[in-house]
C-alpha cells in the first residue's frame, strides 16, 4: 500500500476533495512503486474525485520496463461494489490497460471503457442490488463482499498479476488492511497538519496480527519523509 499522510495521519484535507498532498519527492516514490508493479488497486471514490490515476512519466523507469519486457504501465484496477463510473472522466482516454473488479453479478462482461473485469466472488447467493435499508443488510452485504478478496487474489495472480500496488483511498485500504491481506506499508510523510475526519485509515477494528518492520526509511526533500514497513508474519516474530 503506498500513501501521502499528513503528520496527523490524515490522506486528505477536512474539506474532502482530490487530495494532491505530497511534493515531487513523493511523486518519484510513487512512480518507483509503480513501476515495481504488475497492476494498482483504486478505490472508486478516488477514482471518482481524480478523474484519472497516476502513470509513470519518469524516462528512467519507463526504459527499465522496457528492458525487463514488461508493458510500460502497470494495470490500472478500480475496485467497486457498483461499477458506476462516468464514462467521460480523463481515466478512459490514459494509455493504461483498465480493469474492473466488481462483485459477482454486477456484470457478467467488461463495461464500456475496460478491458477486463474481475468478479469479487461473494459466499452465498449472487449478488443483488444493495437495497437503501438498514445498516445490517449493507454489512452483511460488506462481509460476503470481503470474503472473496483471497480469492480474487489469487485468480490475478494466475492472471499475471501478483505484484499489487493499493492506492488507496481510505475505505478500500481499510478493507484489506482488516482481511490482513497488505504486505507492506509505503507511506510518505507530509509535513502538514489537517486535522479533519479523513484519517488514512477510517477506525475500525484490525485484526491484531499485524506486525511490522521498518524495512527503509529515507527523507524525500521538502521535509518529507518516506516510511516504508513489510508486514511480519506470525512465525517471524520475536
Ligand atoms: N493521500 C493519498 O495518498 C491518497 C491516496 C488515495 C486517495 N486519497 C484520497 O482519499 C479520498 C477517497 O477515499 P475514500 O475512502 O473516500 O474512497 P475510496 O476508498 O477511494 O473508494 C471507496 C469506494 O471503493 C469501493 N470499495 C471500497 N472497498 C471495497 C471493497 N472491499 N469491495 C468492493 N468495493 C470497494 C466502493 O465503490 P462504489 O462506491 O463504486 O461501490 C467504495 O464506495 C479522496 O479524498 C482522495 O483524494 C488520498
């Protein structure tokens, strides 16, 4: 998972909006990662609220794909309970291979504008439209939903796709981080204040495995700072 967070933890300002929080140094950190990467999670919020997702423009690491024969970008997966998403945002025209990971039954072939769908299985009956009622349904709804994340991965992984970057935002990375299923932790440190309700990850209980350790950290200019964990597995641990 690889974030901007202000020193109060915070991934965007109180207002909301498309947060563009850190500097050039984290944007070379990004792109690093990105190109480490097979294919990026991104929630479909910030989708929404960006307009498009983030390409390696750095010549350097264009050209070490290039020589280690893979495509220049890394697939760009958004991850959605609906698959609502505006045809006219700038998403659809970036050079990027797209791809929609939805739960089973939202649609049985990739919507206009993707190149391939993922299906979220979901333990018992297919999924039906989330009914606007109580809480319990939707939550009920939100653990058949989480269910199939393991799955999932494995299926990309068997599609070629088993380095994963997750991009966030807050709710999607909530949702793995509580399945235990992020390696490591990549976050730039930004040296804000924002305070506000958008915390990098919403309180919700975490399963209390999760260990991590520092595996580098390094100043990226402009008092930023990058913090990079790898997540310890039960029998590594001390
Ligand atoms: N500072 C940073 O590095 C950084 C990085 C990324 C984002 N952000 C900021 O984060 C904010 C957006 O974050 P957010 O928490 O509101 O939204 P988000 O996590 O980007 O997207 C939430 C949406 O993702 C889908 N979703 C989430 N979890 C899912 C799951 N387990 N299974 C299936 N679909 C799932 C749902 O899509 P549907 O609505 O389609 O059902 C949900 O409404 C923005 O302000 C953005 O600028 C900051």
């Amino acid at each position: 998972m690889v974030l901007a967070v202000s020193l109060d933890g915070r991934l965007a300002p109180p207002e909301g909006g498309a947060a563009q929080l850190g500097g050039a140094g984290d944007r070379r950190a990004l792109e690093e990662a990105l190109a480490w990467a097979d294919g990026c999670l991104i929630g479909a919020e910030t989708l929404r609220l960006h307009g498009s997702t983030c390409l390696i423009r750095q010549a350097d690491l264009l050209e070490r794909r290039r020589r280690e024969g893979r495509p220049p970008q890394p697939w760009a997966l958004v991850v959605s309970r609906t698959g609502r998403l505006d045809p006219q945002l700038p998403f659809f025209q970036q050079p990027v291979r797209r791809g929609l990971v939805a739960p089973a039954g939202v649609s049985s072939s990739p919507p206009a504008g993707f190149d391939r769908l993922w299906a979220l299985p979901m333990d018992g009956s297919p999924s039906e439209p989330r009914p606007a009622v109580g809480r319990a349904v939707e939550t009920s709804q939100d653990q058949r939903l989480l269910s199939g994340w393991p799955a999932l991965l494995i299926e990309l992984a068997a599609d070629g796709l088993e380095r994963l970057l997750l991009l966030g935002g807050a709710r999607l990375a909530a949702s793995l981080l509580a399945l235990d299923l992020v390696d490591g932790l990549q976050l730039t440190l930004v040296p804000r204040l924002l305070g506000g309700a958008h915390s990098w990850l919403p309180l919700a209980p975490l399963p209390a495995a999760a260990h991590w350790q520092l595996k580098e950290s390094r100043p990226l200019g402009d008092g930023e700072l990058l913090l990079h964990y790898r997540r310890l597995k039960p029998n590594q641990r001390s």
